[in-house]
C-alpha cells in the first residue's frame, strides 16, 4: 500500500538525538584546548557562544514539553562549558510552567504559547517592577504522526484533519482520505485519534492552525486545554507520540523531534501549493520566516502565518517562547538566566537545533531576542 507520487513525496522516519531521564545533569568539565578558565574558575569552553561569567548555582525552569530536546542539547553543552552551575528544567506543559513563573518558583519558563493578558498582569506580582515577557527561542513543526502499516507519504489537508480530530472522519478509508490519497488502498481501519490530556501550547498551536486554515470544519476556540469530544488522551507529547506508536489505526500531534526520534511516519500538508509540504524542519522555518512581531515594548510575541501558500512551507508550525521578567528578576538567578538564555539564542544554540527536529528563530527577530536578553534586569 505504498504511495507512489511524481514528487515522490514521502514522510522518512530520520534518526534523531533524543536524550532520555531527567534534565538534572550533574556538571562537568569539558576538555580545555586553550589552557584558560572562565570566570566560573572552570575551563574555557571550546564553543566560544558560552559565556559562564557572573553564573552560578542551581537554576530552576519548567514548562513545554515541546522544546525538551533542544533543551536537553542546550543544558548539556551549558553545564559542560559552566562548571557549578545546575540547569534543571522540568519538561511539563507550557500551562504548568506559566503557573511555576507566576508563582516565583522557576527563574524561567517555556511556553508554546505567548503569555494571555491576564498571565501578564499575574506576572507583575513576581516580577516587581515589572512583567513577564516572551521571547521566541526554538520554533519547529507539529507531526501529524500516524500508524498505518504499509501506509507511506499519506497526505492531509487541514479540513480532513479538523474532521479527524472532531471524530467526524472515523476510517482510514473515507472518501476525504481516500481523494489526498488517489490509487492508494487505504485500510478499513478505525482511526484512534489521541490528544493531550493537560494544557498544553502543542494543542493551542494546533487549533489556531485548524481555525485558521479549516474555520468552517473547526468551529472550537484556539485554547491550550483539548476542546474538542471523544478521542483519546495522552500526558504529554511523548505520551501521545507513545501512542500512536502502539497502537494500529492511531493519530497523533507531537513535535517533530518526536516523531523522529520514534521512527513515526508523519503526514504530509496540502496547503494548496504545488506540492505537499513535508513535516521537516527546513519547510517549518519557510513558514516561520514569514512570522511578525506582534509584542510591544521588549516583549516578542510573534504572529504566524498559519495559512501560507509558499512553495514547500509547511503551515502547522509552533514558536517555543522562553518567559522571563523584563525588570524584576531575582537577583540570586538573574546572571545565570543571562548566561544561559545568551546561549539558546547564540549562533551556536540555534544552529544545533535543526539536527534535531527544530527550526532556528528568525535571524531578525533572533537578534532582537538577544538584545532583550542581554537587558534583563
């Protein structure tokens, strides 16, 4: 049951890096090549976008699910370059890591989704004399990722799936699938649709996506709790990428880190190009580079495009936004929050992220983030 295309169009399973267990890493040296320390009193490190000074002692984060991998790649490096300093961020939900900033327990927080009026306004409480703001880190596409045996390059428009996911479609083989699909034998299998089962910025960026592109097929408000009825629930994107894994007939959305790191077909989008556009990382940063700064003052909200047409720009994008305090952070975290965001948004912590699934932040805004970060007080 393999497709068969002039494009030859095909979602290809790629190995991934995708570290496992908890992100608390223990510290350590790397090997020095220049035969200095930093500031830190540890080696120099070779990757000249680190820089340790003024970082110290434990900092805590939380929230998206959706960044863990890079994450994991960027606490990595920091911890080898920065001797005594301890990353620890807890890959939860963006709703869980608003709620940690907002309680003053994290110095900062990830979220697949900029921060509402009223987390503005809460944040004020913790941040004194001022209120916390997003700035974009790490963007990527959302898989569609399904379990169809056999079933190679299946292609989706954004109707088809706001039916899919509204349990409108319940066979792999309706007639909707099956005209993306022509000269493919679709199974008679019952499609087990799994969503998030906490907030999630994932599911948020999934529906402003579907209301977007699919308004007349998906009529539910853009909100980071599932809304739609029926399906099945999953903790977590590699909950949901767990599932659709297991289990035959399955459908999911997870980031594409998942995806790869699983070996889990994803769909591909009709947008109405000339082509399908494939779930990689190149065609998401084809549609992110067409994304505006919507945020005011140093806040770096961004408005994406979820209805683009571009040649091979794949639309169901997210933005991952670090949240922190624009004046107002702790003194005992402020350095290391510096230090580490300096390093997520340098040449190098960007570049790392494509190998892994995700797409680096605009060179534009990018430089924005990194003059915002540097002014944080």
């Amino acid at each position: 049951m393999k497709l068969q295309r002039k494009n030859g169009l095909r979602a290809t399973a790629l190995g991934a890096l995708a570290l496992s267990g908890a992100l608390v890493l223990t510290a350590c040296g790397s090997d020095d090549n220049t035969g200095g320390t930093d500031s830190a009193g540890g080696p120099k490190t070779a990757a000249s976008d680190i820089d340790c000074e003024g970082a110290g002692g434990q900092l805590m984060a939380s929230g998206s699910s959706a960044q863990k991998n890079a994450m994991d790649l960027w606490v990595k490096n920091y911890m080898a370059a920065c001797t005594g300093v301890e990353v620890n961020y807890k890959s939860s939900s963006s709703g869980e890591g608003i709620v940690a900033f907002n309680q003053g327990t994290v110095g900062f927080a990830g979220s697949d989704s900029a921060l509402k009026p009223d987390e503005v306004e809460e944040s004020r409480k913790v941040c004194g004399s001022g209120q916390g703001i997003n700035l974009p880190m790490v963007g990527g596409p959302i898989a569609i990722g399904y379990h169809l045996p056999g079933v190679e390059g299946l292609v989706l428009d954004a109707p088809t799936v706001a039916k899919i996911f509204d349990t409108k479609i319940k066979k792999w083989n309706d007639p909707a699938i099956a005209a993306l699909n022509p000269g493919v034998e679709l199974p008679d299998t019952a499609i087990q649709a799994f969503h998030r089962s906490e907030d999630s910025g994932t599911t948020q960026n999934l529906g402003k996506y579907l209301g977007k592109a699919a308004p007349d097929d998906w009529k539910y408000e853009a909100e980071k709790k599932w809304p739609a009825p029926g399906g099945q629930a999953a903790q977590g994107s590699s909950g949901v990428a767990a599932q659709v894994k297991q289990v035959p007939g399955a459908i999911g959305y997870f980031e594409l880190s998942y995806a790869k790191s699983q070996d889990i077909p994803a769909v591909s989008i009709d947008t109405g190009a000339s082509a399908p556009a494939e779930a990689t990382s190149e065609n998401a940063s084809k549609a992110i580079a067409a994304a505006k700064i919507k945020g005011t003052g140093k806040d770096l909200a961004l408005d994406l495009d979820y209805t683009t047409k571009a040649e091979g720009a794949y639309p169901l994008v997210l933005v991952t936004y670090e949240v922190v305090c624009d004046t107002g952070n702790k003194a005992e975290s402020l350095a290391t929050v510096k230090s580490f965001l300096s390093y997520t948004a340098s040449d190098e912590g960007q570049k790392i992220l494509t190998d892994a699934g995700y797409a680096p932040i605009p060179t534009e805004i990018n430089a924005k983030v990194r003059e915002t970060v540097d002014g944080l007080s």
